[in-house]
C-alpha cells in the first residue's frame, strides 16, 4: 500500500503535491492507455505504471523538484517506461522471454496455451482424454471438423453438443426436443460417423 510521502519541512511544504491525492488521476490515465488489453493484463499494468509514476515522483521530492509533479504527466512517464518494459525494482533482460523488452527487441510474444484460438467445448472433451496419443488427438481433430461441415446446421448443433459430453436429456431440452428424437439423431449420427470413417482418404 502506497502511503503519504513526509519529508522535511525544508524539501516538501503543505503546498505541494500528494502522491495519494494523485492516484486516481494516474490510474484513469493508464486505463485509457491499455483499455484494450485483457482485464488481468490491464490490472498487471496499472499496478505497474502506479509503481513507476511514484518513483519518479520520490527522485522529484529528493531533488526538492515535488512541486513540478503533476499527475497526468507521472502518468505518460510511468506508461511509457512500462511499455519500452522497464519495470521498478528488475532490470531489463533481452534474454528473458517473460520480458515484455526481451519479446519485443526478438520479436516474439508469450502467450497461455488456448489462449487467441477459440477452443470448443469437444475439443476440450478429446484434450483431457489420456488414452488418446498427441498424434490421435490430432487427427481426430482434423477428422471431425471435416465431418461436422458435411452435416446440415441442425444436425450438427446436436453433434456438437453430444461430442462436449451432454446427455441426451440436456441436448432434448436445449433444443426443445424430445428425449426420443435425441436418441434417433444419436443414432443417426453415429452411422453418418461411421461411414465417414469407412471412406477412402483423398490427396
């Protein structure tokens, strides 16, 4: 927690600024600045541009400079020192590939597994299967979506909820449908499967 800067009378008087007083300056700043992120990358940064934004104004107090300390400019300094990833209290490392400077200045970014690829709920299903080797994930997969885009838009809705693990029930009362008709698609399907499968591979 941040606390109310006290320095000597001589270096600090009354009429100068309050780092406190301008935090949610700072902070509304830096929202707009990365308004665009994820909310916990967001957060990550503000915290960031906060801690740099109060460095900058303690070598301003310690000059005796406080009073040229505005908020809307700790701000721009603080977003700026963070985005070019220099952060307070770590020195920048171009080797480090958590670095935002490193990722930069190579060229490359870092990113969780799944994350900027749209990952639907049977792909999830066949990922957590362990039975199933690295290259039978794979060409299930491939498999799949190519007999999935065979069938028309409502078949393939019921597929598709069948394939992430729904029981028959669940699928009848999302689609307003009987238990029975559920089961006849199932069927359906699961012979339209087994054909698909049966056909020769094309080049």
């Amino acid at each position: 927690m941040l606390a109310t800067l006290t320095v000597g009378p001589d270096n600090f008087s009354a009429a100068e600024p309050d780092f406190v007083e301008m935090l949610p300056t700072i902070r509304r700043v830096a929202s707009y600045a990365f308004r665009h992120l994820r909310r916990a990358h967001r957060e990550d940064l503000l915290a960031e541009v906060v801690a740099s934004a109060y460095a900058a104004f303690r070598r301003l107090v310690e000059r005796g400079r406080a009073a040229l300390a505005y908020p809307t400019v700790l701000a721009r300094f603080a977003i700026r020192q963070v985005r070019d990833g220099r952060r307070v209290g770590s020195k920048r490392n171009v080797l480090d590939v958590m670095s935002p400077y490193g990722q930069r200045r190579k060229g490359f970014s870092v990113r969780s597994l799944g994350e900027g690829t749209k990952c639907s709920a049977w792909e999830e299903q066949v990922a957590e299967d362990r039975r199933a080797s690295p290259a039978d994930i794979a060409s299930f997969r491939i498999d799949f979506t190519a007999w999935l885009k065979r069938l028309k838009r409502a078949k393939r809705q019921v597929a598709l909820r069948l394939a992430a693990g729904d029981t028959t029930s669940e699928v009848a009362g999302h689609f307003r449908l009987s238990a029975s008709r559920i089961s006849q698609l199932r069927a359906e399907l699961q012979q339209d499967w087994d054909l698909f499968q049966a056909m020769p591979a094309t080049a």
